[in-house]
C-alpha cells in the first residue's frame, strides 16, 4: 500500500497531540475544511500517543497558522503542540496557550447576553480553567457551553 | 517526525482515489466524522496520483464497509476503489459502482417534489450520467442538485 507512506515536508505545519475527536474541528478552525484544499493534507485521528492514550494529528503542507487560528486551537484542544517545518525540519516547536482572558474568539452561548443583542460589545471571557478550557462570559456571567461550535 | 509514519493496517479499509475535496464528505458518509472515532483512521487530502492529478484517501482500521455506504460513496467519488484489508493483505479490491437507478439513497431537492411531501413515496432518480453522476428525480423530473447534502 504504498499510498500510506506519509513523507516528511518540505514546509508546513505539524499540529501533534490534539484531544481526540478534536482534530476536524481544529481543520475547520484554520478553513481547511471544505473544497479550498489546494496542497496535501493528512489526518490521523485516533493514533497511539506516547505521551497518554491516544491522540489526533493534523499535517498541513505550505502553510503557517495564523496567531490568532493558534489562539482558538488552544481553546479546543489545549494539549496541542504546533511544530513549524521549514526545509524539512522543525524549526519552531511550542505549546498552545490560553491566556487569562479570551476576546473576540467565541460568542457567548446566552442568546440573551448583551454580546448577543446587537451591541456593539465584543464579547469577552474569563478562563477559568486552561484544561479542560472553562470561559465564564464577562457580560453575563454564564459558562461557555460548547466552545467547539462557538468560535467564531 | 516519527508520529507520521503511517504504518500498514492489519484489518480494514482503505478508500483510494476519491476526488479531490470529498474526504470528508466519504467520511462523513461513513459516519466517522463525530466524537465517534474507536479506532485508527487517517485522511490524506490533495495528495498526488499516479493515475491522473490529485486525489484524498481515507483508511480505517477495524472496519469493512456496509454495502449501502459503498453505493453513497459511488455518489460522491465515483472513481473511487475500496479495498478491504484482512490481516495486512488486500483481500478484496473493487470499484465503487453507480446502477442505473439510486432508490432510497438521496432525497430529492425539489421541496415541492411529492417524495418531499409527506407521502410514503421513497425518493428514486434515474442515473443519466455516472461520472460525474447526474441523477434525475423520476416524480419530478428534476435534476438533484449538490448530491453529497442530500445523502439520506
């Protein structure tokens, strides 16, 4: 089965130790998720991880994540690490991180929450936990339901 | 970048030449695109192909397909081979395949179509073209449009 043989890139990025499960939506989170996938792409999901249990990995050829998409891969999948590969090595390697507060990443899942009522109000959490990520909204007060389907 | 190897599965199967863009749109397909995922499964995404450009494949461990699957898949990917692996060899390789006649496998999209009105009349289409498939509602007449969103 010689297609299986995933070769090493040239230039690109390596997102390893995402939660299982997690992987398509980190792909939606960087809008690779639909027909606009103009350079390969592998996903494994469900591998075995050394580090515990199992574990997704997304490889994205000539592509280098945009801060801001790091910033919400964080938010799902706060064990992930982000490997840039230029030149076939790695030539950046860090950990996502979730800061002490979120803004502007996710919309407040209380269609009764100002952040919700045509306001100009971006809205904007507290973290109150990294991991699993727990975001209490400033506004309202309500936890974050859903992070995933929340991002905007 | 060890994790990437992608070694060879000993019970499973692999789908080879979808076009390119439906990956997930098979997997979905093949109900693995949730939190539901137990086992290996790897996508490759615009990868290229010896037979001709670029194609995506998928590759599930511990899996062999229902039959029904393979015909949906036959909608969407209409070039693609299924292979099912059985203690590491290839015990069994075939084309997907298109009848001339899809019954029960997609809803038609006309909304006013009579399969659409409540009565228990189960959608049929002709199959005027297999590649890529043009599928004609025989109540209507109409031609069904975006075939892969309207899978049952």
């Amino acid at each position: 089965m010689k297609e299986f043989k995933v070769t090493p890139i040239r230039n690109g990025t390596v997102i390893d130790h995402i939660e299982c499960g997690m992987a398509l939506k980190v792909l939606r989170i960087i809008g690779l998720d639909g027909d606009n996938v103009q350079s390969p792409v592998s996903i494994l999901m469900h591998v075995p991880s050394k580090k515990s249990g199992w574990k997704d990995v997304l490889k994205v050829e000539d592509r280098e994540l945009d801060p801001k998409d790091v910033d919400k891969i964080a938010l799902i999948a706060p064990k992930a690490t982000i490997n840039i590969i230029r030149d076939f090595n790695v030539a950046e390697k860090h950990n996502v991180r979730l800061g002490d507060v979120v803004k502007g990443k996710a919309r407040c899942s209380n269609p009764n929450c100002i952040t919700n009522l045509r306001e100009p109000v971006e809205p904007e959490f507290n973290v109150e936990s990294k991991n699993p990520p727990v975001l209490r909204c400033l506004y309202c007060d309500r936890i974050l339901d859903n992070i995933a389907d929340n991002l905007i």
